[in-house]
C-alpha cells in the first residue's frame, strides 16, 4: 500500500490491492468479498478492494476511539503541523498522484492534476485554521469574562464519491484533523486507490496511528458507519437519493451530519453574452471531467435570439474528441444510462445538434462523445433529471423571467450562472436563482478556499457548507466558557 504507482502515461498499470487501514495498520478484510477496481479508459481491472460490513467499521472505531484524547491533546498547532507536511508531500508526489487519479477515475492527466492541486489547497486551509480559530473572548460584565473555544467532536467519518478521488476527501480532512477529531474515511470503491496513498501520505507526515482510518466497501460500510454509535459527526458526499437515505439514517443515532447530493445545473445564457467567452466557456463547463462533476453544466437556458452562441457551442463541441482531450466515462452502466437519456430525448422530439453515441477512443473502455442536445422541453427527463456525462441540453425561453423559472423549479440547487455583458440582468439573476454556488460569466463556480463549498434544496442536505469555516465549525463544538475573577493571584513571567 505503501509502495508508488508506476504509471507515467495512460499506458494500462497495474495497482496493488486496496486495504482497509485502521490503527496504522494495513488490515486485510478477511472473509470480505472483493470486488474489481476498473481503469475506465481500458475497461482493464487495476486492483480489487474489499467490501466491508460492520466488523471493519467497528475496529476502525475502537481504533479511532482510542487514538482521539491524544490527539485531541495536542495544541491546534502543533496538529496544523501534519497538514503542513502532507502539504509538502502531496507536491512533492503531484504527478504520481495525478496519474493514480487519472488511472482510476478517467479524468485526463491535465484534469487530475488540477484536482489534486485544488486538494491541496484545501490542505492549506487547514494549515491557516490556528489563525483563524482564535476564539472570541469578552468581558460582558464587570470581572466576567466569556470565551469561545472549539472543541473536537470526537470519532468522525466521511463517505465520499468516485468523481474527484482525492479531492473530496481533502474538502473534509484539514478541519476534521487540526479541529482534534479521529477520522474514518469510506472511498467510493469504484476509486478506493488514491485514498491508500493518501492514508501512506499521512503517516509519512507524523499523524498518529489511529488519527486516520480508512475502511473499504459500499453500501453495507457506509450503513455500518450510519449506525455505530460510537461515531459523533458524518460527512458525505455523492448522489442525492443516497444522500438523504445517509441523512437520515445517520441523525437516528443522533450524529450531526452534513450530505451533499447530485445536482441539476442552469446556465442561462442571454443574447448580449460575450460570443468567444460564453462558446468555449460553457463548453468547458459541460465537458470538463466528461461532465461527471457536481459543477458541470448540465441545461442552458437560451433566452431569446441565442442561436449564433449555440451554433458556437455545437461547432466547437463538434471539433473536441475523446481520448487525450476528453476522458471516459466511469462504467459500462454509466454509459447505458448516458445513452439512454440522449435516446430518449431524440425520440421526444428534441434536436441532437452533436451526437457523442458510439464515439471512443480504447476497445475496451467506457465512452461517450461530446453531446448537444437542443430543443429540450420541460417534460423530457434530460431537462431535469442529472445525466453527469458531457451532454448540454439545451431548453429555450422568451424572456429572462421563464429561464429563471425554469432554473427555480429544478429540485436541484448546487449551481447556476449567467451569460451577459449587462451588469442588471447578472445582478437580476444572482438575487433570484435557487442555488448555492453562482456564476457571472464563469462556467463552474466552485468557491475556492477560503469560501464555503455546498448547495441548496436537495443538492445538499444539513447545514453550511462542507468547506471553508464552516467545515471547521461542523467538525468542531463550541464551549463557551464564562469566568468571573476576583483576584489575580499567581504570578508568571508574563503577569
Ligand atoms: P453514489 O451516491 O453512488 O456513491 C457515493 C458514496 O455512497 C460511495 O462511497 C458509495 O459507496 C456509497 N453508496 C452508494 N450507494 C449507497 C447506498 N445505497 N447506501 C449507502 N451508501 C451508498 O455517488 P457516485 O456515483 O459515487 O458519485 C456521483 C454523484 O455524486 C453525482 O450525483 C454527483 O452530483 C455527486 N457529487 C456531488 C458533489 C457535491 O458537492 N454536491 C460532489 C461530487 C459528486
């Protein structure tokens, strides 16, 4: 688990088993079944990783347990310090965890790379929180002072995706970690290879044994994680009928817990939009990481006059092929279900102005070319229901009013942006679109560090968001403290 991955190129490599890690140990999950890590570009098995239940979710509580008071002991930061050193390390392995992320998950090398630089940057959030988190303090009356601490919330664990590897798990690790709490981590086991390192990475960096975990599997695990009550607050990221089944599993024990779902994003594009910006901008929104990203473009709403911006689209989207520009998709099921929904919508009458079907760069892997579909209606399930492949549909409206209508009645809400040259109409759109994350000419408006990353209505479901201060405060406690003091009594040196 230890030992580097080989790759430097998209050639087919082989990876070495995923292990469960708990208590500083690689843990074989004995008697688990174990199922095939693919790499999506080869349709190849890369490595197997273990299904775990119940028993590995409670060993690797026991060891968090018992690992957490010292930790927890710590001065913040002398905790931050681990951050700072998986920081280096993380850069000192960039491209070797890039490819791991490439290999795994089928974004192209560029892509990878960008996400395990934005993992870092998140490590570095974390590296600033023992400035950030000194507590408010006040006298609030006469001799009586108030002060805010924050506390660990104890043994904590995060469910994460198969779309961004080692990124998602990086959006909670940093406050998770410097806030004092002992970590259990359940990869998607599509993609369970970049968190081994990770876990290897971390212990590099002089994280305690027992501070971080990981425990393999799929549903059985994360049911198991929802369940224990030994385990304090849960973090989880991925589709939304999961999400809120994780939700509301999770709070019967009472945990606090924060789930982020799928989403449904609108990009309303207006006939003043700047032409060379708005083509290749939302091109690369809805075919960036093939359009399996939480953020990615998924309807644009034309309002009036567009047609010479969506023939822009379609030509360039035209021009851009699988293989080196565009990766896989991530399973043969998820190809079927791409597919399907580009089938369905023809077949309701809408345009396919640029048809990905049956385009593929490798025999053996899983593909879908660049897809516009235009004249999509409200009653089609391409308009409303998240594909997460690199297919724009296209919905038509008259007036900006209807597309912001037909933005508010998405179920969704992670994210929605404007094309305009018009200050009124982006300020008309950002007061009243239903979604957390917004964009004024900006594809996919992730807030970086230090703004808070999470959406709104069934894109995510608790509350705040999972990144930035807010994920410092979900995986911390508040005590306030309030002392009255009558006299000063001990000297110090710094009395
Ligand atoms: P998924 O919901 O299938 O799986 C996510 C995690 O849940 C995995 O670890 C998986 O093992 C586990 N899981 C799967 N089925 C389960 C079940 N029935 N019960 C309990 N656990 C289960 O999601 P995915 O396919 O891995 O990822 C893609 C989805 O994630 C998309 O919907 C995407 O929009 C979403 N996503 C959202 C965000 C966000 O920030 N809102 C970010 C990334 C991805």
């Amino acid at each position: 688990m230890t030992e580097k991955f080989a790759a430097t190129s998209y050639e087919f490599t082989p990876c070495a088993d995923a292990r469960n890690w708990i208590g500083g140990q690689w843990v074989l999950a004995d008697g688990c079944e174990m199922i095939d890590v693919e790499n999506p570009r080869h349709g190849q098995v890369m490595a197997h990783v273990p299904l775990s239940g119940a028993a590995e979710v409670a060993a690797a509580v026991e060891a968090a347990a018992a690992a957490q008071p010292a930790w927890a002991a710590e001065p913040m930061r002398d905790r931050a310090q681990v951050l700072y050193k998986l920081r280096e390390l993380m850069h000192r392995d960039l491209e070797e965890l890039s490819w791991l992320v490439s290999h795994e998950n089928g974004k192209v090398y560029a892509e990878a790379k960008g996400s395990v630089l934005k993992a870092i940057e998140c490590a570095e959030f974390g590296c600033s929180l023992p400035n950030l988190a000194a507590g408010q303090q006040l006298d609030v009356s006469r001799g009586v002072n108030c002060q805010v601490v924050h506390e660990p919330v104890g043994v904590v664990a995060g469910v994460t995706p198969f779309n961004f590897p080692i990124m998602v798990p990086l959006w909670m690790l940093p406050q998770a970690l410097v806030g004092g709490n002992a970590f259990i981590m359940k990869p998607s086991e599509q993609v369970p290879l970049s968190v081994q390192r990770l876990a290897a990475l971390l212990e590099e960096a002089g994280l305690p044994a027992g501070v971080f975990n990981v425990v393999n599997g799929g549903r059985a695990a994360v049911e198991a994680l929802c369940d224990h009550e030994g385990i304090d607050a849960m973090a989880f990221v991925g589709s939304t009928r999961v999400a809120k089944q994780v939700y509301a599993r999770g709070s019967q024990t009472g945990k606090r817990m924060l789930c982020l779902g799928g989403a449904k994003n609108h990009l309303i594009v207006v006939p003043d939009a700047d032409y060379e910006l708005t083509t290749q901008n939302v091109l690369d929104s809805f075919t960036g990481c093939a359009g399996q990203r939480c953020m990615a473009a998924s309807v644009m709403v034309g309002v009036g006059d567009v047609d010479r911006i969506v023939s822009g689209i379609a030509e360039k989207a035209g021009a851009l092929k699988v293989g080196d520009q565009m990766g896989p998709i991530t399973s043969a099921a998820a190809v079927e279900r791409i597919t399907g929904y580009i089938d369905q919508a023809e077949q309701m009458g809408a345009k396919i102005l640029v048809d990905g079907r049956g385009q593929r760069a490798t025999d053996g892997g899983y593909w879908v070319g660049v897809t516009v579909i235009d004249g999509v209606t409200a009653d089609m399930p391409a308009s409303c229901e998240e594909i997460f492949g690199p297919v724009l549909s296209i919905v038509r409206a008259d007036t900006l009013d209807e597309a912001i209508r037909i933005e508010n009645e998405s179920e969704y809400g992670n994210a929605s942006s404007i094309y305009t040259t018009s200050g009124d109409v982006a300020r008309e759109v950002m007061a009243r679109v239903s979604a957390g994350m917004c964009g004024v000419n900006v594809g996919v408006p992730v807030p970086r560090e230090p703004f808070g990353f999470g959406g709104w209505n069934d894109s995510l479901f608790g509350h705040g968001n999972i990144t930035g201060w807010d994920g410092f405060r979900f995986w911390t406690r508040p005590r306030k403290i309030t002392s009255k003091w009558a006299v000063q009594k001990d000297q110090t040196w710094m009395s």
